[in-house]
C-alpha cells in the first residue's frame, strides 16, 4: 500500500512537473504573440501612415503636373506671340528699306 502511496506521490510530482513546464512553455508563448502583436500594431500604425503620405504626395503630383501643363500652354502662346511679332515687325521693317 505505502509503495503504491509513494509511486502515486511520484508521478504527482512528475506531472506537477511537467504542468509547470507547459505553463512556462505557454507564458513564453503568451508573451512572443504579445509582442508580436505590439510590433503588428506599429506596423499598421506605420502602413496607415505611409497610405495618407503617399495620398498627400499623389495629389501634390497631380498640382505639379497641372501647373507644368499650364506653363507649357503659356510658353507656347508666348512662342507664338513673339513669333507673330517678330513677323509684324519684319514687314514693317521691309518697306522702309526697299527704294
């Protein structure tokens, strides 16, 4: 009876053991997902960030793109001008040169 007692005492102790093992194994695991959570937390955070960056740069593309777009057509209407007035004022410059 005592030596069934004590192997009964025995493996008690043995699987306290090994309890207190897989909690351990599990509260390092706990505390891995945990971390791994706080570092997807700032990468989301980060993404999120980036996303309303990259929105901000797009339109400010968009804005340069439009302003270049009116420069060149203003360019080319000035282009034209000084074209026409250079014209204007070679035929003026013509008949009071020729006898």
């Amino acid at each position: 009876h005592e030596q069934l007692l004590k192997m009964m005492e025995e493996r008690m102790m043995d699987v306290e053991q090994k309890l207190r093992l897989v909690k351990r194994l599990l509260q390092d695991k706990v505390n891995q997902l945990k971390e791994q959570l706080s570092k997807n937390m700032k990468a989301d955070v980060m993404v999120k960030d980036l996303y309303v960056e990259n929105a901000q740069l797009l339109k400010a593309l968009e804005v340069t793109e439009q302003r270049q777009k009116t420069a060149e057509r203003k360019n080319y209407l000035l282009e034209e001008k000084i074209a026409n007035l250079n014209r204007i004022v070679k035929n003026l410059a013509s008949p009071s040169f020729s006898p």
